[in-house]
C-alpha cells in the first residue's frame, strides 16, 4: 500500500509541473509531441526521416531521453536541429521535470515544434504527462499485433499511432486485421500511419497530420 | 532525493524476499529462469517452442507476468504445463513477491524448472531479483543492434541472450559485427544464441544450455 501512494504522489507532482510547463509552451505557441514506443520500434530512425522534411516549413527541437548513452541525441544532431538530451541514469521514463530542464536549454522564441522522444518503454512513460499536445505511440510490425490489447494504456492514451516496419509485413506473423479490431475498440478516434521509416514510406500523411496539431493554427504571437 | 531513497528501500525488500524464495526453490532442486526482453521480442514464441521439447526429459512450471490481458498465460496453458499468471495491474516489472505468491500456487516436489516470462520491458525488471538462476534476455533483430550499448543493465546481468528473428536479418540493418563487438565489451561471459523461435531455428544449443544450468545437477534430493 505504501508503495502505490508514493507513486499516486509522484504522479501528482509530475501532472502540476506538466500543467505548469504546458502553459509555457503554449504562449510560445509551440507544439509538443511525445514520441513512446518499445526499444527498437524506430524512433530516432522516424525522426531521422521525418525532420529533414520537416524543417523545409517549421523549426523543429528534440528533446532527446535515453537510460543511457548519447548514441540517439547524436543522430539527430546531424540533422542540424537543437537537441537537447537526458540521460535518466536508470529511470524507465522521462518525467515533466527532466523536461523542463530542457526546455530551459532551449530557445523557445525560434521554435514551432518540440518533439520528444521518449525512452524505450511501452509500460511507464504511458503514464507521465510531458506537456505534450498529443502522445505518438510507435508499434513495429516484428513486435506483433497483440500489442494495442497487452498495453493498452498507451495505445489509449495516444492520438496517433506509427505502425512502422511495414515493409517486415510479407516475413512476420502480424495480422493487420487484430491490430485494426483491437484498436477500434481500445482508441478508435486514434490516427494510424502505416510507415516503413528507413524506406521513407508513408511519411506524408504522418507530416500532414503533424501539421495539423500545431497549436494556434501554427501561428507565433 | 526522496524517490531515489524509496526506490532503494523497495529494492532492498524485494531482494531480501528474492533471498529467502531462492533458498526455497534450492531445497526443492528448481531451476529458475527469468526471460526478460522488449515488448515483441519473442519470450512467448520461445516458450511454445522451447516447452514441448523440454517437457520430453524434465517438468515444467510456468509463471506469466503481463501488464493486461491472460494471453501469453493462455498461449503457454495449450502447452500441457503448469502456468500461474500473474497480472501486474499496470506495473513495468515483476517483484519477489509476485512470484513468492505465485510459487505458492505450484506444486514444488514435482518441477525440474520454473521459467518467469517477465513483463515485455527491457528497463525495469534487469534490476529486480526473482530468485532466478538466471536472467536470460531476448533480442529480436528488429530491435536494432545498438540495444546492448543503450540498455547496458539487462545485458549485464543476463546470463545468457536469445538473438531471436534471425530470420529477419536480411531485411534489417542489425550488425552482428556491432552486436557482438558490444557484448564482449559488456558482458563478454554471456552465452548467445542465434534463433528464429518460430521457424524452429537454433532451439537445440538453447536447450542445451538450459539443461547445463540445471542445479543440483538436476538430481531432486
């Protein structure tokens, strides 16, 4: 019992500095997206594909976390936008704490996007409120089709869902049909993009959809 | 300072009831393996294929952990073996206690092995003991071969790595050079084995080795 009432109160603690946090991105009319997924679902390997395209019309930040080593936050550096990373030493999510910290790093008059990615974790982060705008979860196709129904707190939780990987379809066991019937039950308002982020398929419709959550139709004060 | 604190202490507890619960499976010669690996990777997949074999030679006990949902544990029940299912209600990893009650639940006198199917997180459960002989982590080749360096606790710890979906390696960018070069930085005394669960690929060394770890060389007192 004590155990849950610390976590009930850490919970609450994160909620208040996300709420606080939030308001900050929001005068500054910057959209914030948290990017969850399993480890190897191919986060970093979606934003390596998805900024230079993105960066054309908007400027776009990272705030990158990681349980350890910089190997992702360097990948993105690369494609030459502020990024921002933290290390957790151990934690299994990013709270709102870690990323105010970064924020705070950041030049938030010079940005319209933050995007987040999130440690490699399907169970925790589904839970820790970031300031984002939407929670984007990534599924790969060699993880499975009964993932949405196994951890549905995420699949619930988020507003769009990458179903990435498309291209391992022919070689693996996911049914297509499962995982479209489990959501419709779990999260049927969720947006789903079938991507193969390396082969740069299926991207446009996820870039459009990015663009249409900006905040304040996109527009500075 | 406060949540560093009381997450020390509840792994303090955890171990200490790890302690007595491993003195409990000694006295009853039982092998205990604790599967841990991502979302996806394949635990349930080995166990399908694993189990029918191991249950040839020696009795199998089974215990599930999922955040949601009884599917694994209903996968492995078709198996003809005893299975406990232990639902975590939205915790990231399995404690002592869960499966001291869980043990609790199977009949001791009559299992070779117990294996524990952690919860599909690849963070968490490396740092919490379940009385196991070993910890043996799962890694999918969609994963991508930079998970050892990222999530450097789980590999570590583990004895042993099922590198499973090999048959998806003509379709991923997983290095096997980069893979083994990192395991033999981190942890270069653990066993690897190359398999593809669902083809039936790489079983037999696997099994060997589970067999090799048996305590008490296997003899029941």
């Amino acid at each position: 019992m004590t155990q849950i009432r610390v976590e009930t109160n850490i919970l609450q603690a994160n909620d208040e500095v996300a709420r606080q946090l939030k308001e900050k991105f929001r005068a500054k009319s910057i959209t914030v997206i948290n990017l969850i997924s399993s480890p190897g679902a191919g986060k970093t390997t979606l934003l390596e594909h998805s900024i230079p395209r993105l960066i054309k019309k908007y400027r776009v930040g990272v705030i990158e976390g990681d349980v350890l080593t910089t190997r992702d936050a360097d990948r993105i550096a690369k494609l030459n936008v502020p990024v921002v990373q933290i290390e957790t030493k151990g934690a299994c999510h990013l709270d709102a704490n870690m990323v105010l910290k970064a924020a705070n790093q950041m030049d938030l008059d010079n940005l319209d996007f933050i995007i987040i990615e999130n440690v490699g974790n399907l169970v925790c982060p589904a839970t820790f409120e970031l300031a984002e705008d939407a929670k984007v979860v990534v599924l790969s196709i060699a993880e499975g089709s009964d993932k949405p129904a196994k951890y549905p707190t995420i699949f619930t939780r988020a507003k769009a869902c990458i179903l990435n990987k498309m291209d391992l379809l022919p070689y693996s066991n996911f049914s297509l049909d499962e995982f479209y019937q489990d959501i419709k039950r779990i999260n049927p308002q969720m947006k789903v993009f079938e991507v193969a982020a390396l082969r740069e398929t299926g991207l446009d419709s996820w870039l459009e959809w990015l663009e249409g959550m900006m905040v304040n139709g996109g527009q500075k004060d």
